[in-house]
C-alpha cells in the first residue's frame, strides 16, 4: 500500500479537498477531497484515482521516509515534512504547486 502506516494528516488552508498524509513511503498528497472525507472507500513517484475523482500524488524525496510531522504554511503552496527512522531524521519543505 502506497501510504501504509500513515502518522500524520493535515488540511491545506485555502484549497477545501487538499489533505496530505504522512506514511512510511513519503507524503501522500491527497486532492478532490470533500472536507469531513474518510467514510468512502524530490518528485512525484506514484500517481492514483480513487473511486470517487480523488486524485493522489505520492511526494518522496530520497532518504526522507516515515514521515510523522506536516506543516502547510499559511498560503498553503508549501509543505513541510518530517520523518526519519532511528537518529537519521530529516525535514523537507516540499512547494506542492510544482511538486518538488
């Protein structure tokens, strides 16, 4: 599963239906969301649809995994991430209009 053991969940500000969930893979980042959503069934490396038009964009950056922290800064064009395993942990600042 492309976002197994997700520890972290955060609405972007201003763009209603944007959700990025922090998993062992990355930073799944979730868009055509309805807000209250979850009853229903450097780079982009996977790309997904869900049954609903949901769109999901798996963001990963070499060495950054287990991601356990977010942050959208107030405009909600970037994305901070943070994860690591043991003591080799890191913090990515993703800009998700172009997805680096």
């Amino acid at each position: 599963a492309l976002q197994a053991d997700a520890a972290a969940l955060a609405w972007r500000p201003a763009f209603p239906g944007t959700l990025a969930v922090g998993c062992k893979a990355g930073v799944a980042l979730w868009k055509g969301l309805e807000a209250g959503w979850g009853a229903r069934g450097a780079g982009v490396r996977h790309s997904a649809t869900a049954g609903g038009g949901e769109t999901m964009a798996l963001l990963q950056c070499g060495g950054h995994s287990s991601v356990c922290a977010l942050a959208w800064g107030p405009c909600g064009q970037r994305l901070a991430s943070g994860g690591g395993v043991g003591s080799a942990v890191s913090v990515v600042v993703w800009d998700t209009s172009s997805r680096e």
